[in-house]
C-alpha cells in the first residue's frame, strides 16, 4: 500500500529564510507525487508536480521541489519565505495506469514570522 | 472560467438527520473525486465517479454514506444518520480524465473549497 508521510506538522521560519517541508512516500514503483497549499477555509491550490520527467520542479509562488528516488523524498523548498507563505502544505502521491486517487500525507502547518 | 463548485460551505446538521452535500466540476471534466479531511488529519479518499458511474469506491464507508454524479446536474454525496465523528470537511476534486490515459500521464486534481459538515 502507498503511503505518504510529512515529517512536522508545524514548521516555524522567519520571513526571509529558506523553507523546506519534508515529504517522503513509500510505493513498489514512483509514484506522480504533488504539492498542495491550502488557505484557512479554502481548498487545496496545486503548487507543483513530478510526472517522471525532470527530477527538480519548479512551481508557483517560489516553490520548488525535487525528486530523490534513492531517497523516497520529494522535499518542498523555497530560498526566502514570505508572510503570505503562511498555510498548510500538502504532500500527496498518485500511481499511474488508473490509479486516480491521491494519497496524501498529513499535512504541515508552515508559520512565518516577522 | 468557474472553477470546482461545492455547496454548501457550511452545513451543520443534528445527530440521526441525512446531509446532502454537493459539487459541479470543472467545465469539460467528466471525473469527479470526493475527500474527507478530519480535523488534524490530510485528506482521505472516498470515491471516485464518472458520469452515471462509480468507479473506485473503496474509501467509502460501508453504511450510510453513499454517492452519485447523475448524467445531469452535479455530482452529491449524502450521508444518512449522521453521527459527531462525520463532522469534517469534505472537498470535491474534479480532473478532465484518468491518471495514465495519455498526454503528461498524471492529471491533475481540481479543488474545491470544501464543504464543512458539523454534527451537534
């Protein structure tokens, strides 16, 4: 079974400093692995995917992340976070070949201060 | 351009009485998901629908929960006799086609804002 696991659910930086959200899965074969950011009382907003070509990926807002299979990790990073930055992150994986329902991790809560 | 549509946001029902909670996908998506966040946890799949059709309802509960994506109108998913431990958000997620059909081979989920059932 595929599973998705978010190391902290709370992660606390500075405005300016580097985010980085740890995701890590656990599947027999790559998965499609996505990021979602979600708003208070909002749904989730799509911030990157990894489809199996580029192993860096770029998405909105700043973000980025890579793909390490030897590691079974697909880490959120950003160089410089902003207060707007301030939300719940979402790591989920989805197989291919008719495998439509996303797993998703926990979630981690990422608050910036001043 | 409207995006995933859900309605209603907030729904707050007694114990024992049925919630009908409902979405309208995407323009030009025939694939709709429903997810279940409880609190403190990541979203939890329930079931999966095309047009008249279930196709993966295996995160559904066995009882009282059911859903449906007719051929017209949008896709609803009642839950009968609610208890406190249904309260949660559900979201709707809607995507053009199949994971793996073709083109990048991973389609994306839409989201919706969820709906946020509480049972007193």
């Amino acid at each position: 079974a595929q599973s998705v696991t978010q190391l902290g659910s709370h992660v606390s930086v500075s405005e300016g400093a580097l985010v980085l959200l740890r995701c890590n899965y656990s599947s027999s074969v790559p998965p499609y692995l996505f990021w979602y950011v979600q708003y208070p009382n909002q749904g989730l907003q799509l911030l990157l995917k990894y489809t199996s070509a580029a192993t860096l990926v770029k998405g909105i807002n700043g973000f980025e992340a890579e793909f390490k299979k030897s590691e079974t990790s697909f880490h959120l990073t950003k160089p410089s976070a902003h207060m707007s930055d301030a939300a719940e992150y979402f790591c989920a994986a989805g197989l291919g070949g008719g495998g439509n329902k996303l797993t998703f991790g926990t979630g981690t809560q990422l608050k910036v201060e001043l | 351009n409207a995006g995933v549509m859900q309605n209603p946001r907030h729904l707050v029902r007694r114990r024992g009485q049925e919630a009908r909670l409902r979405c309208s996908p995407m323009k030009g998506h025939s694939h709709v998901y429903w997810y279940r966040q409880l609190p403190e946890e990541g979203l939890k799949f329930m079931v999966y629908l095309q047009k008249e059709n279930i196709i993966d309802e295996s995160g559904m509960p066995k009882e009282r929960f059911s859903a449906e994506f007719p051929k017209e109108g949008p896709s609803i998913l009642r839950i009968q006799q609610v208890v406190r431990g249904d309260s949660a958000a559900y979201f709707c997620a809607s995507s053009p086609r199949n994971f793996g059909t073709g083109g990048s081979g991973a389609n994306v989920l839409t989201f919706g804002a969820g709906s946020r059932l509480t049972v007193l």
